[in-house]
C-alpha cells in the first residue's frame, strides 16, 4: 500500500479540495498519512493570491525531497493552473494539474510512477475546459469542515487571477449540499462553515455551449441548510456586499441555525479606487450592508477584506479607506498589500504605489485591526454565548469559537473536545483570548435575533 501525503496552501476551498481528494484515494488504497512520515507521493495543493506562491511551493517540494528523496511529487490548484510551465520546472517535480484535471489525479498519473526522461509530465487544460463542478467537503482536519458549495467567479475585478486559475462561476444544487451536510451530521461534526469562490453567486450551473443558467439562489440554499437537523451550526465564509441581500441578512437574524458572524470584502473605503477594482458596488452600500446587520444582530461580528496600495490609490484615498474603517462598526480586518499578478488589469492602472507605501499603509490597517478586535471583544463581557471547543491544547488551555466568533480560553478539559458549551464572557487575558466560566443553568442562552 502506497502512503501519501497532501499540503495545502491558501483557502478553506483549498482545504475542503484536498480533503476530498485524499478520501478519493483513500478508497483507491493509498494510506495518507502526514508529510514528514516518508510518505511515497507528495499532493501540494498551491495558491495563486499573493506573489510568494512560487516561493512557498518551491520551498514545499525541497522540503519532500528531503523527506523523501525518492518520493512522487504532484502539484495542483490555482498556480498550478497559472503556471504549469513554470512549476514543471522546479527541481523534483513530477507532475502538473490544472483546474480540470486536480479530481481525474489517480486516472492520469496511474501508479505515480516518474518518467524515465526524470520530466514532469504537465496535464493543464485552458481554463475554459473548467467546466464541471466537483463537491468537496473538509473531514477531519479540523473541529468545524468547510463545505464547497461554488466554484469559479465572473467577476473581472483589476487584481485577481481566481477567474483564471478557477475558471467560470458554478455551483452544487440544493439538494447535493444538504445531501452532504446530513453526511457531515453523521459524523458527530458541529460547525459547517460554508465556502466558495463568490457564494453569493450560488446558483449558476453549466449549459453545454451555453452560459451558465441560474437555477438556485443563495437564498434558497441557506433556508435548506437551516432545517438539516444535527448540524448546531452554520456559518457563511465570505459573501460580496452587492449579493448580501436584506433578505439574507434578515433571514440568518432569524434563522435556528446560522451564526451572527459575516466576512464581507470591502477591498477599499474610495470610491475612486473601488472603481479602478472594477468591484460592484460603492462605498455607501457597504456602510448600508454593516447597518442593517447591526440593527438587526446587534452582537454580530463582521469580518472586512482590504487591499493597500493597489495601483491608483492615493495618499487621499488610503485615508479614505482608513477613516471608513475607522468610523463603521467592524470586527476585525484581513489585510493584504497589492501585489502585481500577471495578466490583470490592475497592470494598466497608475500611478502605482511604491512597495514602502504599501507596507507602511498595511501596517496602519493591522494596527486599526488589532484595535477593532478588541473593541469588540470589549463589548462582549459579560454576556452569555455559546462556545464550541477544539481539539487544540496549549499549557493546560483549551480554544473555541463563539457563535459571533469571539475566540475564548478555558481550562482543558477532554469532555468538551467538540462539544458547545454554555458560558458566561469574564474578560480579556494577556493574549487578547475571552476567559470564560460556566454559565448559571438559570441564565439564557445568547440570543441574536
């Protein structure tokens, strides 16, 4: 029996992928097992988001090489699909997989045997050919899994390269997701945290030698999940403010199961900037989105995406974005500097932002960030919420998530690996963490509707 083991770089889609490529082999025969236990194939799964995809693969398969020097290495995933030619050519390498072909793995590399010439063999389709649309869900690798329920964006925003390394918007039906879900309840899994690439656009489904149709909406998937008993918790990874709809704002309010917690990318607080994005919407419609989940989930926390330096972003504009931030009721931010990515638009825009101004703006985001964060926290002592908590142990310390995403500490104990406990919110330790205690049995639970 061959072992074989994964690494994944980027996403929680990545991550649900890779799990569901190594349940695909499992049932092929391969033991998966972890990198550094010599195993005979090495699957890295890469990113294409920032400008050290190269870097990290490159340092990925040196370290299989040392690990196992006769080992079989396959990349797949987005910079696999950007850059077969390139990644081929790293030293140790022994195959390349595009966006069509990662799932066919076992089928075109047969028994992971190396070429005699000690060639990569490359297997890359042009992403058009990136048509069909594979299930994947995240087991066993952490306390919650990640279930894909999209793939693909027809968005051509200025910077990113997801539309080329992923290929057309397309979606699972309704009736697959819940499928999968019931299966994930099966198996004593708590928390799904639903993830794509643009899941606000749930829905579309291939066409041979049509445009994707609009079958389902995204509406529709959420008030399905919602009654799939076993599953405590819902949460939604990540949804663009134009297709956060009032509608789905006001239904999680509702709902029995998905938690007051949204990711919503702004990207920049400048109108002028967004607009050089080629993003959908303005600044004001954001700020409208925050609004009304705050009205109606007063303890909701609300994650933001945002970019510095891209190109045509001034000295005014990034205070823009600052100030934005500053004054709108978020929780925390995801901050990344603009880095320049071949074949976008964004190539096109000046002036471009020199890479010290990039980081000097990063900075002061993380500092805005950190101070967010807190403020939040702040605001939760003292109230009841639920916890799940994970497997993860540090000095006697054990960590779980509240339903609004507030991340506690309690004493280890093993009965409540996975399980949702009761507490009240006590403080903020040294390390920004919420202590907890129990809660009175008397109390009511947090409530966020």
């Amino acid at each position: 029996m061959k072992k074989i083991a994964f690494y994944t770089l980027g996403c929680k889609l990545n991550f649900s992928e890779t799990s569901t490529l190594s349940r695909m082999l499992e049932q092929k025969g391969y033991e998966r097992v972890e990198f550094n236990q010599k195993p005979d194939i090495f699957i890295i799964n890469t990113c294409s988001v920032t400008d050290n995809a190269d870097k990290k693969c490159r340092k990925i398969v040196r370290e299989a090489q040392h690990i196992n020097p006769d080992g079989y290495v396959a990349i797949v995933g987005c910079y696999a699909q950007l850059k077969p030619e390139e990644i081929a050519s790293i030293p140790g390498v022994d195959a390349v997989l595009g966006a069509a072909e990662k799932f066919r793995l076992a089928e075109l590399l047969g028994g992971f045997v190396k070429e005699s010439s000690g060639k990569a063999v490359v297997y890359n389709s042009p992403i058009e050919e990136a048509i069909d649309y594979h299930a994947s869900y995240s087991l066993n690798d952490r306390t919650r899994t990640f279930l894909k329920v999209q793939d693909g964006c027809d968005y051509p925003c200025a910077y990113c390269t997801i539309p080329l390394a992923r290929g057309n918007s397309r979606s699972d039906t309704i009736e697959n997701v819940v499928r999968m879900a019931r299966e994930i309840a099966d198996r004593g899994v708590k928390e799904i945290v639903l993830t794509g690439v643009n899941i606000g656009d749930f829905g579309l489904r291939p066409q041979t030698g049509q445009p994707n149709q609009r079958r389902e909406t995204f509406l529709q998937l959420i008030q399905a999940l919602d009654e799939v008993d076993g599953i405590e918790r819902f949460r939604i990874s990540s949804i663009e403010p134009n297709l956060l709809t009032d509608e789905i704002i006001a239904f999680v309010a509702a709902s029995k199961r998905f938690v007051p917690h949204f990711h919503v990318p702004l990207q920049s607080g400048s109108n002028s900037v967004l607009a050089f994005m080629r993003r959908r919407y303005k600044r004001e419609l954001y700020a409208e989105r925050v609004a009304k989940i705050k009205e109606l989930m007063p303890h909701a926390c609300i994650g933001v995406d945002v970019i510095v330096g891209h190109p045509g972003e001034t000295d005014e504009a990034f205070l823009e974005t600052f100030h934005f931030l500053n004054e709108l009721p978020v929780s925390y931010l995801h901050v990344f500097t603009y880095s320049e990515r071949p074949n976008t638009h964004a190539l096109n825009i000046k002036p471009v932002v020199n890479p010290s101004k990039r980081a000097e703006r990063s900075k002061m985001l993380h500092s805005l960030s950190d101070k967010k964060r807190r403020f939040f926290y702040e605001q939760q002592v003292g109230r009841q919420a639920t916890v799940l908590f994970e497997e993860a142990i540090e000095n006697g310390q054990m960590q779980g998530f509240t339903e609004n995403y507030v991340r506690v500490t309690a004493q280890y104990d093993p009965l409540l690996i996975n399980e949702t406990k009761q507490v009240r919110l006590l403080a903020l330790n040294a390390a920004g963490l919420m202590e907890v205690t129990e809660s009175e049995p008397e109390l009511q639970p947090l409530v966020h509707h």
